[in-house]
C-alpha cells in the first residue's frame, strides 16, 4: 500500500479547500477578537510597530531564494510514481539548505538591528514601554525557528493532504488565542505576549514535525543524498523562483516600511486593520482556490494539454467570480464594520483610499489561476526577470507618488507596476508555452468578467450607499452585499458551460449527501 496520496484530484481540492475555509472562519473571528483586545488594552502605535517588523522580516526571507516552490515543484512528479527514494532525497536535501539560510536569515538581522531607528519618521510616535532592538530580537527569533520545521510540510501539501496541516493548525491557533489574551489581561505588556507567541509557535512546529516524520517514516528513514545532476536541475529552478520570491517581497512587503518612514506609525497603525481585513478575505480567497495547487502540480506532469486546458478554464472563471464578489463586497462593506467594530472615527480611512486598496488586491486575486498554473507547471522559468522589474518599478514608483500624494502613492505604485509587467505576461506565457495557443481567448474573457464585477459593484454600492448604520442595518448590507452581486453574476454567466459544469458538481454533491 502506497505512503502517498493517490485519491482522485477533485476529492483531495474539495476536502483542502472546505477544512481550509473552515480555518479561515475560525481564524478570522480568533483574530478579531485578538485584534479588538489588543486595541484597547494598547496603543494604535504597537499595530504600527507589528505590521513594520513584520514586512522588515518579510524582506529577510528573501534568503529562502525560492528553494522551498523549486522541492514543491520536484515532488509532484515522484509522489505520482511513489518513488520513496527520489522524495527522500529532495526532503534532505530540502532540510539542509534550510539550515544554511536559518544562519543566513540570522546574520542578515542583525545587521539591519542598527539602523532601525532611521527607519521610523517620528522615534516619539515610539511606545514609551518599547526597546526597539529586544523588539526586533524577538520577531527575527520567531522567523528564524520557522526554518527548521517548514520543509517538513511542504511534503504534506504536495502530497495533497495540505488539510492535515490546516486541521492541527486549528488548535493550535486556539491555543495561541487563549494565551496571547490571558497575557494582554493580566499583565497589559505587548513583549511578554510576542515572547509567548513565538514560544508556542516553536512548540507547535514540533509536535507537527514529528506528526509528518511518523506518517512518512519510509522517507525520512533514507538518508541518501540528492545526486549532483539533480541538485544542479534543482538550483536552476531556485535561481527562477528566486528572482519570483525578490520580485513578490518587495511588491507585498515594503508598504509598511514606506508608510512608516514617509508618513508615520500612527497611519500605519490605522492602515493595519483594514490590511488585516484584507488579508483575511484574501486568505479564504486562497484556501478555497488553493485546495487545488497540488492537483494541478500533479496534472501538468500527466502532460495532457487538452485536459490541463479544460481544468484551468474551470479554475479560471471560478477565480474570476469569488475574486470579483471579495472585492464588491470588501469596498462596500469593510468602513461599515470598522466602524461598529471599533466605534472610533482615528480608526477608518476615506473611501478614496479603500478603493485604491481593493483595486490593487483585485489585480492580484484575478490572476490567481495563471499564477497557480505559472508554478505548478514549471513555467515559472520562462518568467524569472519579470517580478523583479515590477517589484523595482512599484518601489521606485511607489517613494516617488507617496512625497507627493500620500498614501494614494503606496497603491497607485502596486496598480501601475503590475498592469505594465505581470498583468499582461503571465497570460502570454501560460498560452504560448503551455496551451499552445493565442491569449487573445483569455482577455475576451477577461474583459467581460471585469465589466461585469464593475456592473455588479456599482449597483450593489449605491443600493446599500443610503442605509443607515448600526448593528442591525449592517446585518442588512450585509445580506444585500452577500446576494447581489452573485445574482447578477448568476444572470450574466448562466449560459457559460464552465457555469454549468459547477452546476452540475453542485447537483452532484447534494445528491451524494443525501
């Protein structure tokens, strides 16, 4: 019987993607109800600080140089064909290199530590109670520990059983919950609840680690070496993944560092809970679209076109449908919550801003099948410069437009970078080398989703634009947000065979559960 996981690819998406959603809802009302205690026990201040550290650190694991999506992208292939061996070559492999870029993360760190005073605009917009430098120790602890236990699970994603890893993750962000609100009550110390933070965490990736080393004890008992001509195909892989993991940490992870240095923590602070917000429609976003990474990895080494074709046209329009509706229903409902969640106006931004904001995550979120099939088939080699010029672009871009403009500058440097770069190539790449085709198809496509989102957000906005606030009438927008725009969606795609091919799986799934 094979260690592996060889269920049918739609069955192992379906379970990641349901037991990924169920995460996300739970992780999303353990993080408010964080985020809300953590306001009003401290100051709007210590958000500043998180979210600077934590894009500080974001730059540090630029180290990871891509090695981790290169050993992804290798074990497709093996896991297909149960070869033991070829895995647990590529997982020691996998576990060495970790180790040299945990000491060179480490090195890295502490060479920044000096300058970070330079960093901040304001040092008096500092917490009184805060040293800067045993601040920083402790997330550059936290991000160091990871390095010895992710590669670990990265076997379980590529194995398609990435919803073993979400299930133990549950708990654990359970536990964590408890204790970062026990600590924030009884002694109010925002240090003591991050050391704490990190300590589970570590803890955790143990008990995790060895979960996975018990379940594939055949591979992990081989200790063979990678074979040089492999480790060679394998570096040329992690010199395109690199060049895709500097491009997309310096797109994602330098607006906090810009805003805090050009504008100021306090702004940085108040911008943090609507990214919060964000980051969490983006993460269910992910994890229901992202139960199928894997089945897609598998797929493209089947090698059939006609089939990979077929699959992503329906990963395709399903991207396309829950991004547009994340996005209406972000810009139309993410100033009503803030407002009765926290009852404070030094808390919401201008509109003008939010729109900005989701147009920036739209971007992202509508190419979410061509960046997923980009990796899973390999293409990202053909692409490998291409993250850099946007990342340089959207920096330069970005520091320019924010001394004139402000916080409009951060995002109208996110939006142009990426509409002159990725926007148009991916799409190219993906046709050309791995459809075999024009993509002339894809922005037909394109075109009418995005008219069609637009139609959908502009009515839904002005439908719920005069309502009042207040709890009850929030419940009212949000039942008009949630139905809306899927009704319309629902007239303008209803004739599409990719609508009536998850029709019909829907049918299919409340037969079967009867």
């Amino acid at each position: 019987m094979s260690i592996f996981n060889h269920k049918g690819r739609l069955n192992n998406s379906i379970k990641t993607s349901a037991i990924n959603l169920s995460n996300q809802f739970i992780s999303l009302l353990l993080n408010f109800a964080y985020r809300t205690i953590f306001i009003k026990v401290l100051a709007v201040e210590y958000l500043g600080l998180n979210g600077l550290f934590t894009d500080i650190l974001n730059l540090l694991s630029l180290a990871e140089l891509g090695i981790g999506g290169a050993i992804a992208y290798r074990l497709y292939k093996p896991i297909r064909e149960d070869n033991i061996l070829e895995v647990a070559q590529l997982m020691r492999f996998y576990r060495d290199i970790y180790r040299y870029i945990a000491l060179a993360v480490t090195v890295i760190g502490l060479i920044i530590m000096p300058f970070l005073p330079y960093i901040i605009k304001d040092s008096a917009e500092l917490p009184s109670d805060i040293n800067l430098y045993v601040l920083y120790s402790v997330f550059l602890l936290q991000s160091v520990s990871g390095y010895f236990f992710a590669y670990k699970q990265t076997l379980l994603s590529s194995d398609q059983r990435g919803y073993i890893l979400t299930l133990f993750q549950i708990g654990s962000n359970i536990i964590k919950f408890c204790g970062q609100v026990a600590i924030l009550f009884l002694l109010k110390n925002y240090l003591y609840t991050l050391v704490f933070t990190i300590a589970w965490t570590i803890v955790s990736n143990i008990i995790i680690s060895f979960y996975i080393t018990k379940k594939y004890k055949e591979v992990f008992v081989i200790k063979e070496k990678l074979p040089k001509s492999n480790r060679t195909e394998i570096l040329k892989d992690t010199k395109a993944m690199m060049l895709h993991k500097v491009g997309g940490v310096i797109l994602t992870g330098t607006d906090s560092i810009v805003i805090a240095s050009m504008i100021g923590i306090q702004m940085n602070g108040v911008l943090s809970n609507y990214i919060m917000i964000i980051g969490v429609i983006k993460m269910i976003f992910n994890q229901i679209m992202g139960g199928v990474g894997a089945g897609f990895g598998n797929l493209c080494s089947t090698g059939d076109v006609k089939e990979i074709k077929r699959v992503f046209d329906n990963y395709q329009f399903a991207s396309m449908w829950l991004s547009g509706f994340c996005c209406i229903g972000l810009i139309c409902m993410i100033n009503p919550f803030i407002e009765i969640w926290l009852n404070d106006p030094q808390y919401l931004l201008d509109e003008s801003y939010i729109i900005l904001i989701i147009i920036s995550s739209y971007i992202v979120m509508s190419r979410n099948g061509l960046i997923t099939m980009t990796y899973a088939s390999g293409l990202f080699r053909k692409d490998k410069y291409r993250p850099v010029i946007e990342a340089i672009l959207n920096l330069a871009i970005s520091l320019v437009a924010t001394y004139f403009l402000g916080l409009y500058g951060v995002y109208i440097g996110t939006i142009v970078s990426c509409l002159v770069t990725a926007f148009w190539r991916e799409p190219k790449i993906i046709y050309r080398y791995l459809f075999n085709e024009n993509e002339r198809k894809y922005w037909m496509d394109y075109l009418v989703y995005f008219i069609i989102t637009m139609v959908a957000g502009i009515i839904t906005y002005f439908s719920i634009k005069h309502i009042p606030s207040g709890i009850g009438y929030f419940v009212l927008k949000l039942l008009i947000v949630c139905t809306l725009p899927n009704l319309i969606f629902v007239i303008a795609f209803y004739r599409k065979k990719t609508f009536k091919y998850y029709l019909k799986l829907l049918k299919g799934l409340v037969k079967y559960n009867k």
